[in-house]
C-alpha cells in the first residue's frame, strides 16, 4: 500500500471534537480516508498491519478548520492568489476546507465557473474546495443569479462578496428564491452610502489620524433591513463579518424572535482593534474596518455564548503595490489562512472563549450551516484532522508564509499555539518540520 494511503494511528492525543462537545485523552485511527474510531485505548497493537503511529503526546487532535470566506483570486487575479497557493497556505493554517467567494473575473454567476472552480481545484488543491456561488448577476445587486442551476452545480451558498444588495426589492425576491430551494444567504451588511470615502472606523482615534471614518450604523442599518427581509420570507440567511455591539443587538433580537438567522465574525475583528493601526499601517487596513476595542470585547463574549456562530479568516491577499500606499489609498484586505486558529488561540489562552467553543465556531458550525460533510470526530467521517501544540511559542515571520501575498496584520507577532500537522482525506497535507 502507498505510504501515503496507509492507515494512521494519531497516538496519546487530546481528543478535541466540538460536535459532540468531547475532550478526552485517548487516540485516533484512520483507515481509507475515513475515521475508524476514536477512543481510549486503541494502542498500536489493536490497528492493521503496516499503520503510520505518530505519538501526539502533548498536542490537540481535532477535526479540521473549515473557513466560510476566503478570497482565491483564481479565475482572473492569479497574481494574488491560485487555488494550489491558497490551499498551501490553508493546510499551514489547519484549514482542511476552504470556502472560496465569488467576486473571481468572471464571477461565479454561471454553473460553468462553478464547474471550473471544482474541477480545478481537485486539480490543484492540496485540500478541499467549496465554492459560494454570486447571489445577483456581475454582484451588481439588480437581478438575481439561476440558484436553482448553481447549486445543482455544486455552489454551497450564496452572497455578492464584500458587496451589499442595496435593493431591498432584489434582495426579498432573492430570499423568497433561496428558501424555495433551501440554500444559505450570506450577506455582506454594509450601507455603501454610509460608508462614503470612509476608511477606517468612525470615532476619536480616525479624528486625530485625519482620516474619514466608517460609522458602525452603516453595518447595523442593513442587517435591521435585512432581518425584516427574512421575517417576510422565512429564509436561512448569513451575516458575512459582523463587528460592531449594535450589530450584536439586532442579531440577539432577530434570535430573540426565532429567526433562521446566524452569523460570521472575523478572526481580525475578534483579536486587533482599531487602535492597531497606529502610525498609518496599511496591513491593519481591512473591510469591514476593525473597531474598538469594547467592541471587539463584545465580539468574543458573543463568540463565547454561541451568539456568534462562525469565526472565518476574511483571507483577502493584496499585493505590494496595493498596500504600500498611504493609508487612505490602499485596499483593505488581509491573508489570514495560515494564521486564524493561531490568531484564535490568543482569545482561548487569555480566557475569554474556551477551546471547544472556538473549534465548534471554526469548523463543526461551518459544516453544519454549508452541508458539508466534516467538523468532526464521529466514526465514518472524512478524515480531515489536524494536530495542534497549544502552547508552542513562534514569530511570525511573513516570508514564510505560504500565501503569494504577504499583507498579514500578524507581521513578526508573537503568538503561542500552532498547526503541527494537517491531514486531508487520510493523507498528510501539511507537517511543521
């Protein structure tokens, strides 16, 4: 048998499986990509001949990350990211599933890209690929894409990217649409005319940098639009990047009232504010802007209750020549694939939100909401795993990224917890060496 395709045994680990709410010590055996148990005791003796037996002492199994939005700038704007690079950098990062947004040239509004999207990354990709398809046509917000034709085509869910639907007629027939065929909305809640030439967040510290700000009501105004779209229609619907404790009002109200309503919050708005930008760094440049820091408080304590369903990595490569900019003129945007559950353990080690919570938030509730098989430890299940060492010390050091950008808000962090090993499918993908 191929060394690659041999059973594995993930030996004296801590079992950590957030879909049952599991934390065990015990091990893990992999046979034929899928998970054959896991357990106490299995022990070398009681695996087929010729298994892998890797000693985990010390470290976290887990069921690999899946990230709910990723920019891959394949088809079309290659120079910032291909499918192969960007699933380099997601097995660095423990991501086994990547889901891809739709704003490529062209756009994912046509079940032939679609097709192409799948078919190239099986190519390629070193771990899984799943598309969101676009929600309108161009995602210029007018006229609703075929959702029938694009999820027959293998689309997961639906959004126009970092754009709004500003036309609320659009935006309820589109809802009515998606819950007739039962697929997930996700939406991008941002009010482009509030936003303005705003680039940073509106208050005190923009005032003193001269900079336009961005006000959290231009986030809040349109998900109170859109929670009223979804009461009329009864449609699962996403928020995309919520980042503000307005925001966290009108989704508790919305959950208050039963609504089929969850959403994603950023691995940048969670662990950076606003203050992080100091003199005019254009790596803490992102869309939505980061906050203040009481929101980015209110952010983990709404993670930590289950407010907060997601955590995603808004992985947006710029290159250089886009961010070396002064501030007002670059684009936002920051990679985060290789740094979202490192980024994350910064919240688990200072306590605001415990590690199961955090891996239920980055890789069960994902599967659940996308039907995507995954996010767990169950017998039967795809054998996407990681190992992580929680309390391994490292710097970031950007040139050893895998990302073909490098605009990384992280830049020479400190950070504590790493990635040691990634398996997709039952083969290893990814190894810290």
């Amino acid at each position: 048998m191929p060394a690659d395709r041999r059973p594995i045994l993930l030996a004296n680990a801590r079992i950590v499986d957030p879909s049952r709410d599991l934390d065990f010590p015990g091990d893990l055996l992999i046979a034929e990509g899928v998970i054959r148990e896991a357990k106490r005791g299995i022990g070398a003796a009681g695996v087929p001949q010729g298994t892998e037996v890797i000693d985990c002492r010390g470290k976290i199994v887990a069921p690999g990350l899946i990230d709910m939005r990723a920019f891959i700038g394949e088809p079309g704007a290659e120079h910032r990211e291909t499918l192969a690079t960007a699933s380099q950098a997601a097995a660095a990062g423990g991501v086994t599933t990547i889901v891809c947004q739709p704003d490529t040239s062209p756009v994912i509004d046509d079940h032939a890209i679609v097709d192409f999207i799948l078919r190239r990354a099986r190519d390629t990709a070193i771990v899984n690929v799943a598309p969101m398809a676009a929600l309108t046509k161009g995602l210029h917000g007018k006229e609703m894409t075929e959702i029938g034709l694009l999820k027959a085509a293998g689309a997961v869910a639906f959004t126009d990217g970092a754009r709004s639907v500003t036309n609320a007629q659009v935006m309820r027939r589109t809802l009515t649409y998606a819950r007739d065929f039962d697929v997930l909305v996700v939406h991008h809640t941002e009010d482009p005319d509030l936003i303005g030439e705003g680039v940073m967040n509106e208050g005190e510290f923009a005032a003193r940098l001269g900079l336009i700000g961005i006000p959290s009501a231009a986030e809040t105004i349109m998900l109170e639009r859109d929670m009223r779209l979804v009461a009329l229609t009864g449609s699962r619907y996403h928020a995309a990047s919520v980042t503000c404790r307005e925001t966290l009002d009108v989704l508790r109200r919305a959950r208050d009232q039963n609504l089929p309503v969850t959403a994603s919050a950023s691995i940048n708005h969670l662990t950076l504010n606003e203050l992080d930008i100091g003199p005019y760094r254009t790596f803490f440049k992102v869309s939505p802007p980061l906050r203040a820091n009481d929101d980015r408080a209110a952010l983990a304590e709404a993670l930590a209750s289950g407010l907060i369903d997601v955590v995603m990595s808004d992985h947006n490569p710029q290159d250089v020549e886009t961010k070396r900019l002064p501030f007002a003129e670059a684009a936002a945007g920051a990679i985060g694939l290789e740094t979202m559950l490192a980024a994350g353990l910064r919240l688990v080690h200072d306590g605001s939100v415990p590690l199961l919570r955090l891996l239920h938030a980055m890789s069960t509730r994902p599967a659940e909401l996308l039907t995507l098989p995954g996010g767990t430890l169950r017998a039967g299940a795809p054998a996407d795993i990681i190992v992580i060492d929680q309390d391994a010390p490292w710097v970031l050091d950007p040139d050893s990224l895998k990302s073909k950008c490098k605009n990384t808000p992280f830049d020479e962090a400190r950070l504590t917890g790493r990635v040691v090993r990634t398996i997709v499918a039952g083969r290893t993908a990814y190894e810290y060496a």
